[in-house]
C-alpha cells in the first residue's frame, strides 16, 4: 500500500510534525467522517514539496530525500507529446523556445513549470495561435500571447515587460 502526501510544505507549520505521530502510530482520527482510520500494513509513504518553505529538522531527520530537477527541452518534449499528441511540430517548437526563454529569465519568483507550460499550449490551440506569432529575431524575446498562463506573479510580468522594453530599445 502507498499514501502519497501532495506538496506538504503548502500545510500548517505543525503539520510536518504532527504527520510524524500519525505514521509512527499508523492511525489518524478523520473528523469529517468521525471514524479512526488504522492501517493493517505499513504504508510507503510518498511526500512532496515544493520548496516554499523549510520543513521542520526533526522531519527531515526521518525522511529520504530524492530531488527530481526540472525536465530539459527533450524530457519537456516527450512530456507534451504525451498531452497533446497531435500538436503541430512548428508550433511545439516555437512555443517550447519561448517558454524556456521566460523560465531562464533571471529575478523571476516563480519560473513557469510545467504545469505552466501545458495550460499555455491548451490556451494557444484554443485560441488557434500560429507558430509564426511567437518567432522572434535572433535573440531576441517578445511578450508572447497569453503570457499570463506562463508569468503568474505580478512582479514577473512587469520585469518581463521591462526586460522586453530595454531590449526592444538596444536595437
């Protein structure tokens, strides 16, 4: 039997800790329901975390780390290809450069991932965007379409936006 634990560091600052006496005693109380909940085997338990907070040492202490480092650009490929198998290879192409372009910018506070990534391809099929539209020159970066599906913080999009502007002038 496996639990898995999704994104542990988005929960309370106890919970961590408090997860700890669950699994030792292999039993939680679930309110909603009212009942005792005990496993008759040891779980493997899965637990992720995006890193957005620390979690507690004492935690840590009992757990086994494995990080998983983000896909490059043929992992990323073989991802996409998986959701949207029928996607047009110019436009695949296109939209994955420019992804990696906004996700390699430097101060971002949060790089498009993903899950980032898929929404903005399902957002540009919908909306029938050609490749041609996100080709820009050389080195050059543009504020695609629809860049709100990739930049979802506000500070990010207003550096994108400047980074695009002071380039756009060093022509």
């Amino acid at each position: 039997m496996a639990l898995l634990i999704d994104e542990i560091d988005k929960a309370d600052i106890e919970f961590p800790n408090d997860l700890l006496r669950e699994i030792d005693r292999m039993e939680f109380y679930c309110y909603e329901t009212r009942e005792l909940v005990r496993a008759k085997h040891r779980p493997l338990v899965f637990i992720t975390s995006n890193n957005e907070k620390e979690l507690p040492d004492a935690f840590l202490r009992r757990c086994f780390f494995h990080y998983i480092k983000f896909p490059d650009a043929v992992t990323m490929k073989q991802i996409v290809d998986v959701h949207f198998p029928g996607l047009k290879a110019e436009l695949l192409s296109a939209a994955m450069k420019t992804f990696f372009d906004v996700r390699n910018l430097p101060g971002l506070k949060k790089k498009p991932s993903t899950s980032e990534l898929l929404d903005w391809l399902k957002l540009l099929m919908a909306q029938d965007i050609p490749a041609s539209v996100l080709h820009t020159e050389g080195d050059k970066v543009a504020v695609p379409p629809l860049v709100g599906a990739l930049l979802k913080n506000e500070q990010d999009v207003t550096l994108f936006e400047k980074l695009v502007f002071m380039q756009s002038r060093n022509r």
